[in-house]
C-alpha cells in the first residue's frame, strides 16, 4: 500500500481528515523505519546511554507528570532489563541515585508498543532507536513519563502506539552504573 493509499485508508476508517491522515502515515513510516535500521549500533548505545526513574517522596515511581509536576522527586538510575525485550519501566528497581551533575539537554515525543494497552511497556531500544543521533556521544541517560493532562490521548488508537515525553540528560554515567551488563535479545554483553 503506498502513502496516498494508507491516508485514504486511514480517514475512511476512523473518519479524519486528509492533514490528520497524514500526519498518522508520517508517524508510522518514522516509526518503522527508525525500528528496522540495522546501521544503529544498539548495544554501543545502551552501554553509554542508561534508563534513570523518578522516584516520589515516597519511594514510588512517577509514570505521570515527570520532574515538573513531582516536586521532591529524584532520578534513580533503573536496575537493568532487556533492551529489547523487556520494559524498563514496568516495575523498575531504582538502584542509584548517583545523578549529581545530570542537565536535561533535551525533550521530545517517543512512540511505544505495548502489549497492554492501558500499561504502557517502553522499551530502552525504542528509546535509543528515536533520540536524534546527535545526542549519541552527549547524553548518558533518559527518563520517560505521560503529562497528567495527556494521561487520556497517550494511546493513540490509529497508530496502535503509546505516546511518552523523554528527556536525556548529559553528564557523568556513573563507573558501577556503566559496568553493568547490557541485555538484549536474552543474550549478555
């Protein structure tokens, strides 16, 4: 199916407009291409580049509202998973909170699969495969969270994905943190 196609498709399906449909279709194609490019080295990255979570005053993970709307929260460097198949922020285990000198360089938009709809599984390879490669060799972490007043458009039901806000941070990966194995794919690097 071709991009003129899908548009027509896609605004005689859920009844949108052309611009709409359009914007959908340039998403998705992103998207896709972004999670099929081989030429990105995902493990060099995942070794440099870290899940940090945002912990609440009371030991309890923000999802919602990120560092704006959680005064006296702190970032918490995530206790690995597997990059690829397992989500970081599905009951991640804060395990250092070693983020003195992290600067936000900067926040954008990224797109998740989800094998519930509802809960939201992000994946630390979806994160990598969609921060601007600029970043590669100046950040060292990324926290992901939904805006309070986004909570109920944060599944997009057209493109079957989860919509979060990321923020990398550049500064100091810490030595213990960097030493961590990196999994992915069930194999250990």
């Amino acid at each position: 199916m071709n991009t003129q196609d899908k548009i027509i498709y896609l605004q005689k399906r859920f009844d949108i407009d052309e611009e709409t449909a359009r914007h959908k279709v340039d998403i998705m194609s992103s998207y896709d291409a972004l999670m099929t490019n081989t030429s990105l080295d995902l493990i060099s990255l995942a070794r440099r580049i870290r899940p940090l979570v945002r912990v609440d005053k009371n030991g309890k993970v923000c999802y919602f509202g990120g560092p704006d709307e959680n005064p006296g929260s702190e970032l918490y460097w995530a206790e690995p998973v597997d990059i690829i198949e397992a989500s970081f922020n599905y009951a991640p285990v804060p395990v250092a909170l070693d983020i003195y000198g992290l600067c936000k360089v900067l926040e954008i938009t990224t797109y998740h699969r989800s094998s519930c709809r509802p809960f939201p599984n992000p994946t630390a390879e979806e994160v990598l495969r969609q921060m601007p490669i600029e970043l590669a060799d100046k950040v060292v972490g990324f926290e992901i969270f939904i805006p309070y007043d986004k909570i109920a458009e944060s599944y997009d039901e057209i493109l079957k994905l989860n919509r979060f806000q990321t923020i990398f941070y550049a500064g100091k990966l810490p030595a213990h943190i960097a030493q961590q194995t990196i999994i992915a794919g069930g194999k250990l690097y």
